[in-house]
C-alpha cells in the first residue's frame, strides 16, 4: 500500500498529532496455571487486590473528573457481584485469567449492546478493570508506548490515558469509542487530541500517521504534501489556541464592539477550584446529575454542594439544573428501564413522577439561594403544565420551609428549550423566567441522529438550517417578550458553530471551562 489512505469519525478532542502508530489491543504476558483450586483462587484474589493498590496510587496524583473515575473503579473492584460469577468458575475448575475474563466480557457485552451510549460508553471503564486485574495475573511488563505515539485500538481505558506520559505529544484514535466516553472528557481537559468511530485500519499496518482531530481525520503513509499541509493546519491551530488565552481575561466582545456574555458549564462543584471567576460571567449550566450516584442525595448534602458553587460566584449568575436523569443518564433506585429512553420518562418527567425524590432538591435549592445569585431551570420540559407544576412544588417547599423558620429564597425559574415542541410555540412558555437553548438535545431530535454515532454523525449539526432556525425563533421571541436566552449545549463551545449561533441573535453562551478561551477568541473574530 503506497497511496495515503484517509479515514474519517468524529473528533472527541480538538488538536492535531503526528507519530508512531501504536497498538492498544496488542496482548502482553501470558498466565501460568495453578495446582488447585484454592490456590487460583488465592491468585485471582491478590490480582484483584495489586489492581485496586495501582488505582489507589493514581488516584494520588489525579483530580477531578480522573480521581471520581478511578474511585468508580476500585468500588467495582471490591464489589463482590463483579467478581463472585469468577470464582464460582474457578470452583468449577476453570483457571483464574479465563475465569475472570469470561465474568468481565459477559458484563462488557451486555454493556456494548445497550442502545443507550451512556452504557456503551461505561464499557471501557469494565474493560479497564478486567485489564488491569489480567495484567496483575500475567505478572508481565507492559510494552511501552513510544513518545509522541497515537494510541490506537477499539478503545481505551482510562487508567492508559493516566498513565501516558503526554508532555511529548501523542493522541488517540479509536475504532470505536465515544465522544461521552470517560477517556473523551479527560482527553478534553487536557488538550490531548482524540478521534472515536474511525472503524479498522489495514491489518498489521505500522508507520507514522497523521491525526486531525479538529476535523475528526486522520491519514495513514502521508504524502510529504500532505505532512507539510498537516503541520500548517497544526500550527495554525496552535497559533489560535495560544492567541485565545489573551482574551481569557477580557469581557468577551464580537469584532463590531457587541457584547457577548460567556459562562461556564460545570459538572461537579470542584470543577471551580480551578476557574477564575473573573474570565467568565458565571455559571449557565451546574448539572447535579453528580451526585445521584450509588445513593439518592440527601438534602443537606445537595445543599453544600450548591452553596460551594454560589459562594465561589459571588453576585454573579448560577444556573443550576434540576436533576435530568435518564436517557443517556440512569440512576440506579431513580430512573426506570425503557425501550427508548431518550423518548421516555426523563428530566422532569421523572422527577414530577418521583416528588419524594425532587421535594428533596427543592429543598436544598431553595436554602442554597441565600447564598448568591441562583436560577434554576427544568430538563426536557415539553409541555407548559410541566413548569407550572414543578414551579408550584417549589412554592410549596418555600411556605414549608418559611413555617419551620429556615433560611430560604425563591430562585428566578426557567426552562431548557431541548425539546422541539418548546422550540416550536416558545409563546406557550412566557410564564419561565429564562429560556435556555440545550443544542445537543435540540439537535439530536430535530435531525433524528444521534451525536455519538458515527454513521449519522454528518446530520447531526447544530448549523444545519433546521436547528438554526429554530434557535433564531426562540432568541427573537425571546428578544420581543423581555425572556432571557441562554444556550449551553457543546455548540455554544465550538468556534466553527459559534458565527452561526450569533447570527441567529444569541448573545449568551455557556461553555466547558477547557473551552472559554477558545470561545472567546472565536467571538472577537465575528462581524455582527
């Protein structure tokens, strides 16, 4: 094979590498078989347990979104559903590697053929755990990865991702994968560029392979006119991103002198340890999703949370939305299992379903208020009876907590416009506080396409006319009735869909901490 060969997917992180190809799925070491039983167990046991010390040790230089992943993983570890299925095996004979990845693999199965990508997504994080186990089990080496090199494989685990050395570059390029993938976030973070959905490569195919995952392409046995075509997109992009942290601290402004407010959009409150308030103009997205995890939350613990996040603010804006668990999001003891449910019971479909559930929310909203300038807007609202509803709990959760004598205050409360029948008749919502555009949701369902699937990844655009349509309709009524329009969805981020969110009148954008730089530069590059 001589001619350049160009494969196309979708660009999980922006940036640009150039290097070595090098195999994640290549198998290390072989497992040497024990006289019994007991003893197979024994090894199965110490594996377990060298794999959970190895986790523990990275977690002591993680932070953030890396240390709840690794903590996520040594609980399932030391949960014994998990393992109980391989040593059951191990008792019926079997030795303790095959054991373990026959009870792993039949859990990464059920996970990989889940029509819901936040389980596809959480595969890597099982396959992760099995590997590490089988790699304490092999008691080999690790093949080490060349500097600079591209990580290439079906996907990546996250403890690979951690324990890469990226200060000499590198990237990843993936089979498979997701844009939603723990791997994606942390590749986000940190700069490292990172493409999924590219499907197979030429079978034993080695040599230096160009990643253009600004554009979601990468290109294997380049041309020197298309290395030197490459390296001028990469220095340009460089070029940008290091231009962009000059408007960091600035209010952000379009080229004509137009104000344009640029907030953040926040998973855990310990994402603001490391945001200076003063290069943003608050909060326009607090998911809580975070701590719906193992448990319910209890109130107070909903409280700090939310307090943290305020008192870091100060007067300016935090938008916290209400729990929008399901779909892409389940929560164990929460959210119900359904056929569809991206079209099922989820934002605050669910939570009106579960008033035991959200009561407790309001609660802890309500007395966090006190503490700065909180907003509050509703997931997946479809209809208007559903703000009024939801709006009325809140008033009643207020005059409870007014009774009793607690610190309370009632929070300006808005919607999220995701669903295109709000979009649609914005008029039929004139009683929220807030109209904010959620593009990804928005897009997904105006264009029937998932975004994280790559055989439909080309429809899914937030510029397409469609989608741009229905966000100028909202933003000019917005305009008209004096409602406040916000957008938070990742195209509010992405310099390429900024021009058209701004031509279609938007001039409020909320966007990942990692991205704010970038947006902002990308602003003072529009003329409207």
């Amino acid at each position: 094979m001589s001619e350049p060969l160009r494969l196309q997917g979708i660009s999980a992180s922006a940036g640009y590498a150039e290097g070595p190809l090098f195999d994640l799925d290549q198998t290390v070491g072989s497992y040497v078989g024990k006289e019994t039983a007991d003893d197979e167990k024994a090894a199965l046991e110490t594996a377990i347990a060298i794999a959970a010390g190895r986790l523990t040790a990275l977690i002591d230089a993680a932070e953030g979104d890396a240390a709840d992943i690794l903590e996520f993983q040594i609980a399932m570890l030391e949960d014994d559903a998990l393992s109980s299925l391989a040593f059951a095996a191990i008792h019926a004979g079997q030795p303790a590697d095959q054991a373990w990845r026959q009870a792993l693999d039949a859990e990464i199965a059920g996970y990989d053929a889940s029509d819901q990508d936040y389980f596809r997504a959480r595969a890597a994080d099982i396959r992760d755990i099995r590997d590490q186990v089988l790699r304490a089990l092999t008691e080999a080496g690790d093949v080490q990865v060349p500097a600079g090199a591209i990580l290439y494989g079906e996907d990546i685990a996250p403890t690979r991702f951690l324990e890469t050395d990226w200060s000499s570059g590198g990237g990843i390029a993936l089979k498979a994968g997701s844009t939603a993938s723990h791997v994606a976030m942390l590749a986000r973070s940190r700069g490292v560029p990172m493409i999924v959905g590219l499907g197979a490569l030429p079978a034993h195919f080695a040599g230096i392979v160009l990643l253009d995952a600004e554009h979601g392409g990468i290109v294997l046995l380049p041309s020197k006119a298309e290395i030197d075509a490459f390296r001028q997109l990469s220095s340009s992009f460089t070029v940008r991103r290091d231009q962009a942290g000059t408007f960091l601290a600035r209010p952000a402004a379009t080229r004509t002198g137009t104000p344009v407010r640029v907030q953040v959009n926040i998973a855990d409150p310990s994402e603001v340890d490391g945001i200076d308030i003063a290069t943003c103009d608050g909060v326009g997205l607090m998911r809580t999703e975070f701590l719906f995890g193992k448990s319910l939350p209890d109130e107070e613990t909903q409280y700090r949370a939310y307090r943290k996040v305020l008192e870091w603010a100060g007067d300016k804006p935090v938008t916290i939305r209400t729990v929008d668990a399901g779909g892409d999001k389940p929560v164990p003891g929460f959210t119900v299992d359904e056929s569809n449910p991206f079209l099922g019971q989820r934002g605050i479909r669910l939570s009106l379903a579960r008033p035991e559930v959200f009561r407790v929310q309001i609660r802890a909203l309500l007395r966090a208020a006190v503490h700065g300038s909180l907003k509050v807007m509703f997931p997946m609202i479809a209809i208007v009876e559903e703000y009024r509803q939801a709006a009325a709990m809140f008033a009643e959760e207020q005059a409870a907590l007014a009774a009793r004598g607690i610190a309370n205050k009632m929070p300006p409360l808005g919607i999220m416009v995701e669903v295109p029948s709000v979009a649609i008749v914005p008029e039929a919502f004139t009683e929220a506080a807030f109209f904010s555009i959620g593009s990804n949701d928005l897009t997904q369902y105006v264009m029937a396409a998932a975004r994280d699937n790559a055989a439909v990844a080309h429809l899914n655009s937030v510029r397409h006319p469609a989608v741009l349509r229905l966000i100028a309709a909202v933003t000019a009524f917005g305009e008209r009735e004096k409602i406040p329009v916000s957008l938070c969805g990742d195209a509010g981020g992405d310099p390429a869909s900024i021009p058209s969110l701004l031509e279609a009148g938007l001039r409020d954008l909320s966007v990942a901490p990692a991205q704010l730089a970038m947006a902002k530069a990308a602003i003072a590059d529009v003329s409207v």
